[in-house]
C-alpha cells in the first residue's frame, strides 16, 4: 500500500517536472523567430479575420448634462495566428500558452465615440475605478492573450469606456435612450484586417439603480474615405435603456400634480379672507423651483423639450391665470357702489347665463314671499294714495300720521309694479317725494317743517345705502360666479392636460406597470 503511493507520486512528480519542461521549450520555440510587429498571416495578400464581440457587466453612469455614458465592459477578441501554431504531441500536456502585451501581434481595436477629455466628465466615485484609462484613449486593461495549439488568440480585456451618447430628452422622465459604441481598427483597413461581429453577452449583468436594460445590439459596417480605396470595416453596439421613473415619480411629477392641485384652492378661498394672490403666487414660485430642478439635470439643448418641462410649463399657464382671474375676482368683489352700476352685457351674461348654467341663485332668491291680507282684502298703493285724498281734510299731523304710519301698517300683496311689500311700502324715490309733498305743512309751522325735512333726509340716507348696497351684492355675487366657473373650467383644463401630456410618452404605461406596481 506505501509502495503505490510513493509510486503515484514520484509520477506526478515526474509529470509536472516535464511539462514545466515541455512549455518553456515551446516558448522559446514559438518566440524565437517572432515580430509582434508583422501581421500573422500565411499569405500577406490575404486580411485576416478578427471576430470582435463584448460583454457588459454593468452601466456605471448616465450623464445626461455632458451626454456620456460610462459602462464596464469586457470585449472579446479572437483570431488565428499563423506563427503561433504546434504540434500538441511535441509538447505532451501544454495545451494553452500564454503571452503578456507587447509579445506578440494583436488588433489595435479601439472606441472611435469616446468623447475627447472623458476624464474630466468622470465623477469623483468612480476616479478609483478608472485610474488605468485616464490619460490613455485605450481604456482598458491590458491582459495576456491566450493561446492554444492550433494558433487561436484569444484577447479579453476589461475596461471601463466612456461614450458620447446623444441624450434625447423628449419624453423624459419616460424615456429610452439608444447609446452606440463603436469599435474598429485603428490602423488597419478592410484588405488587411477583415473584422467580423459576434453577438454582444449580456449574461452577466448587473442591474442598475436608474436604468433598465433593454437589450444590446450589434451591427457590422463598412466606411469608405477619400484617401484609400479600401473598407474600413466596424462594428457598433447600440446599448438600449429604459429610465426608471419611480424616482422622478416620487420627487417631480406628484408634488407637481399635487401644486397644481393646490391652484385651483384659489378659486375656493373666499375673497373676504385676503390671501387668494399669496395663495397664487406661493404656488407659481413652487412650479419655477420645480423647473430649475429639472433644468439642472437636462443637456442645454433645443432639440427637443422633456416631457415634464411641458407639463410644469403648462401648470405655470395654469396657476398665472388663476392668479389673474382672481385680481378680477376681488376687483368684483370689492366694487365701489359710486363706481357705477353693472353692465346690462355682464349682468346677462354672468347672473343669467352663467348663473343658470352653474345652478347658482343669487342669496335670498329662492325664498317665497307669502301673500298678506288686511281683513280678506288686497289693496294697493294706489288705495292707499286714494283714500289719503278723498278722505276729509287733515290736518298735517294726520297727513304725517296717514305718509309713514300708516302705510306700514297696511298689509298689501305683492304687485310687480307697485313696489308694495309685505308689512311695508317700498315706493319709488318720486312717489315718497309726492307723499310726503302731500303732507307739506303750512308755512306757520317751523318746527312741523323741520321735522318734515329731517324725515325726507333719514329717508333719503337709508334709500341712496339700500341701493349701494344692492349694487354690492351684486357685483359680489358676479364674483361669486366666476370663481366658480374658473373652478370648473381649470378643473377640467388640469386633468386633461395632465393626461395628455404624461400619457402621451410611448412606454408611459410600460413604465408606469413595472416602476410603480
């Protein structure tokens, strides 16, 4: 039992000893006549064929305001090397081989849309990260190639690549950018390195916190230029995103519906209370700090204007005019009565139409003025005119008595020209003049005379304010009609514009279903 296991390892011994053997004899052999500088080809006529393809790892950042985007990814790289082939029995187990950069030949495949001082757009979190790619236009790793038997190269360097990527922002925050990377050689044309595309792996991604992948494709091109008459072949990855939008939810478009929410509060404030225009103002002051925010995030550019800048534009329209239908609305409620009466125009197109058609009554108007009678009779102010003349001659204590006492204890029903109502008289200016003429004392009595003159003033005092006031309820209750029509009418102008402008994103309900859910 000892004996077989000292026998098993003196084997191994052996095995390992040999081929350490075997691979430095290879290295010599296949590096002695080598020049990493000459194309590896049997037949320089001939190009060789590279199959280019990547894998992405993940999607670092998104820099909308400079348009760069930053992954880590690893590209794959594979080709055939003339010089670098062996006969796997001379070499009893090597298998692969392994060369460091600089030993032998390689493509120079590089990113033609890096943007030019990427790494000053780079952010102070991923410096560390990208310390080998600062200063070079070659921002990866530089790996060793491994190699096998039959000459196959394969070259996996991982990198971290900044790209510019046009960041179109029209319907942002619903968006899905379309980011390309474009690889090619540097150096070489299509008759001396034929470069083929294979499908990008995105197997090992990792998710990222902003946007969602929507898939990688590849596509093979060939450019043509003026000084040569050869391809120059390439291969360009579109990497499709899909922003996450719960974040922009959350802290931009909810408080700006739940703002313009709070503008049409304004048409419910009373006006009485003083604070509709700081109400107003308040909320347009929040739309604007809501605008620079979106405004610090977007690219300078005037392509195109994001989606939620419309909106917030359209809520500001919204609150301005609020903030100008409610100066009108205080201008109608705090009328001067001596500023004249209303228009016959805003009378009927406001108490009317507008009224009728916001089921509003004026206060007071629905209440029913129940018909009075003075012992089963009706009269009016003409019986009453009548029976002051045709009685017997009064004096001008009766004529006093009969002008004020005695029409407003007489019960007449209502008429529509009388002016008579229940338990008073209330005449036209003219007629309480030709009653109260009708009562005119002799000129022997001063004192009866005063007092008459002091009546017809107290009367004249408390008409001259009934009908200010009457010419203020007026114009109060057009106020009131208009509050309430623009409550109505900006009501439906939010909700439609909130829904046609946020629903109008292509993937609205796709992002809506997956962010939000």
């Amino acid at each position: 039992m000892r004996g077989s296991l000292c026998l098993a390892l003196a084997a191994s011994i052996l095995h390992v000893s040999l081929q350490g053997e075997f691979q430095r004899k290879l290295y010599k052999d296949l590096v002695k006549n080598y020049n990493p500088l000459e194309r590896p080809v049997a037949n320089d006529s001939l190009p060789l064929t590279v199959y280019f393809s990547l894998s992405l790892l993940q999607i670092m950042d998104v820099d909308e305001k400079n348009q760069v985007l930053t992954t880590n990814i690893w590209l794959q790289m594979t080709w055939t090397d003339h010089y670098l082939q062996w006969n796997a029995s001379e070499y009893p187990g090597v298998k692969t081989v392994r060369f460091p950069d600089g030993q032998i030949w390689k493509p120079d495949i590089l990113l033609y849309n890096r943007p030019p001082g990427a790494s000053e757009l780079v952010p102070a979190s991923l410096v560390m990260l990208q310390a080998c790619a600062d200063e070079r236009f070659d921002a990866t790793f530089h790996t060793n190639v491994l190699v096998n038997s039959s000459g196959h190269c394969q070259y996996l360097p991982p990198g971290i690549f900044k790209s510019s990527c046009y960041i179109d922002v029209r319907w942002f925050p619903f968006d899905v950018q379309q980011c390309k990377l474009k690889f090619g050689s540097w150096s070489y044309g299509g008759w001396s390195l034929d470069l083929q595309m294979q499908e990008a792996d995105i197997s090992g991604y990792i998710p990222n916190g902003e946007w969602d992948l929507v898939g990688v494709l590849g596509k093979r091109s060939e450019k043509f230029y003026e000084c040569c008459k050869e391809p120059y072949p390439d291969v360009t990855f579109t990497v499709s995103i899909r922003r996450r939008t719960l974040y922009y939810g959350l802290n931009l478009l909810i408080p700006c519906v739940l703002i313009s929410a709070l503008a049409l509060l304004v048409f419910l404030l009373p006006a009485d209370s003083g604070e509709k225009i700081s109400l107003g103002i308040t909320v347009l002051l929040s739309l604007t700090v809501f605008m620079l925010l979106v405004a610090e995030i977007m690219p300078a550019t005037s392509d195109s204007v994001p989606l939620i800048a419309q909106y917030f534009a359209s809520t500001m329209i919204i609150v301005g005019l609020s903030v100008v239908v409610t100066v009108i609305v205080l201008q109608y409620h705090h009328h001067d009565p001596d500023g004249g009466k209303m228009p016959k125009w805003t009378r009927v197109i406001l108490l009317n139409w507008c009224a009728w058609f916001l089921r509003m009554k004026r206060p007071g108007e629905d209440k029913v003025r129940p018909a009075c009678q003075h012992k089963q009779r009706r009269c009016s102010l003409a019986s009453v005119e009548m029976s002051a003349v045709a009685g017997p001659p009064a004096t001008n204590g009766n004529l006093l008595y009969i002008g004020f006492r005695g029409l407003d204890t007489m019960h007449c029903a209502p008429t529509p020209d009388s002016g008579v109502v229940c338990g008073r008289v209330a005449c036209s200016p003219t007629h309480d003049e030709h009653l109260l003429h009708a009562g005119q004392p002799s000129e022997g009595d001063p004192d009866l005379a005063k007092i008459l003159e002091e009546v017809r003033y107290i009367a004249h005092r408390f008409r001259c304010q009934d009908e200010s006031e009457a010419v203020c309820s007026e114009w109060k209750f057009a106020a009131c009609v208009v509050d309430r029509l623009c409550l109505m009418a900006f009501s439906v102008f939010t909700i439609l514009c909130t829904i046609g402008i946020l629903m109008s994103a292509p993937n609205f309900v796709e992002a809506v279903s997956k962010d939000f859910a």
